[in-house]
C-alpha cells in the first residue's frame, strides 16, 4: 500500500513562494524535494507520524531561488500538512560525493516519464525499464529541461548525447518474486486540474555527462520535478554514506 501526499506538498511550496510575492521566483520550476521523512505507521485510516520531528529533502539549481523559498518558509509559525502540524525548525546542507559520467543512483521519489495531458492517459502508459524507450523519454526530457534552464548553450546541449539508464537486475525480480511493484498510479495537480501520471521507484545506473548527472541529481530526473517527482539519491556503500556530513545551512538575509 502506498500514501502518497506529494501533491499536498508541492500545493504547501508553491503557497511560500506565492507568499513572497517574486514572480521570478514564483515561476522557476528547476526545484524538487522528496516525501516527508519520519517514523510512521501504516492504520486503515492512513499513515501515521509518530516522530517528534519530520524532515523533507529540497534541492534546486539556484541558491538566490533556495534562500528566497527558505526565507519565506521560516516566516510560517506552523505548516499544515494534511493533518499534520509542522513547525520549521533548522536546515542542513548535506555534503554529497563528487559526481562522474557513470552513477548508481536510487529513487527518494518516482520517475515520471511523460508529461501529463487532459483527457489522455499518455502519462499512465507502463514502460519497462530495460527498453530502450525508458531511456529515451528520459533523455528527451532532460535535455528538454537542461535547455529550459538557460545554464547552458545549444553547444554544450548537444555535446550531450551519451545517456543510458540500466535498472538494477536484481531489485527488479526480488520485487517479481514477491509480487510488489516499482510502477504505480500517482495523482498531480496542475492550473486546478487534477492528472495521473506512473510513476516508478527503483535502484538504476546512469550513464551519461557529469554535466548532465549534476544538472538530474540537483533537480531531479523526468517530469514534474517541482510536484515531487524523481528525485534521486546516490547509491553508496555505508562507509562512504557516513563520510557525508552535514552542516548548518547559510541562509542571507533578504
């Protein structure tokens, strides 16, 4: 069973940045951020939080874009989050492993492959990830959204052309041996109108420019990024996880 609240969260971050008032800021969509992290417990009513604190992991491409969200966050006293009563307490800057053309990554949040479109069910559409089209969408809407970003030139775009992801072979008949799933039907929220979009969660390889890692790991990979979706994390062994540290975040004052 799954609980799925990352459309109450990306409705919650949109309302801080609408708070500030900056519409530059208000329409940069090159954010994303993962589910809310705590000890819980699965009931028939839903999931329940029973840690005295919850953490959320938000990465974008522009520290000016990060100061202003975090800015306007710690101006809320509280943020209600379904039934949850959230209080803004600190953040972490946390101090990743050096990016290469080759990566092992695993998902914090699912890969979306295809943008959603009314009354079309393109975006629900079942796509294994050992074809050759998985890669392929991804790549289409990386390169879409590098090019979006304005870091960098046609040029450089097109010096971007290795880029192949392979599934971890294993996580993927474990999971076909006890019958779950690393595709499911999640529900997204645009303009008002409500989409749905599969999603999938699994460990995968990446190959592909350092440029191109570092642009997918800082905004997450496919579409919908900025409501929540694919997010990655690097897959490191326990000794290389406990050599990254954290530190207090610097925030400037506005």
């Amino acid at each position: 069973m799954s609980f799925h609240h990352q459309y109450i969260l990306a409705q919650i971050f949109k309302g801080v940045l609408v708070s500030g008032g900056d519409e530059k800021h208000i329409d940069y969509t090159h954010y994303n951020f993962s589910g809310l992290k705590g000890q819980t417990k699965v009931s028939r009513k839903g999931l329940h939080f029973y840690s005295s604190k919850v953490t959320v992991v938000f990465s974008c491409l522009s520290k000016e874009f990060l100061d202003y969200f975090l800015h306007h966050l710690f101006t809320f006293e509280e943020i209600v989050v379904g039934n949850l009563k959230l209080v803004p307490e600190s953040v972490e800057e946390d101090a990743t492993a050096s990016i290469e053309d080759k990566m092992k990554y695993i998902c914090i949040s699912p890969i979306v492959l295809k943008a959603p479109q009314f009354q079309s069910n393109i975006a629900k559409e079942f796509i294994h990830p050992d074809m050759d089209e998985f890669s392929d969408l991804l790549y289409d809407s990386t390169m879409e959204r590098m090019e979006e970003s304005k870091l960098y030139t046609s040029s450089e775009i097109s010096e971007f052309y290795k880029f192949q992801i392979l599934p971890d072979p294993n996580y993927l008949t474990k999971l076909a041996k006890e019958k779950k799933k690393f595709a499911r039907i999640y529900p997204v929220y645009h303009n008002d109108v409500k989409y749905e979009v599969r999603g999938y969660t699994f460990p995968f390889t990446l190959f592909a420019a350092k440029e191109v890692q570092e642009f997918l790991f800082n905004s997450g990979i496919g579409y919908l990024a900025n409501k929540g979706f694919g997010m990655v994390d690097l897959a490191l062994d326990k000794h290389i996880k406990q050599e990254r540290k954290v530190k207090a975040y610097e925030l400037k004052d506005e």
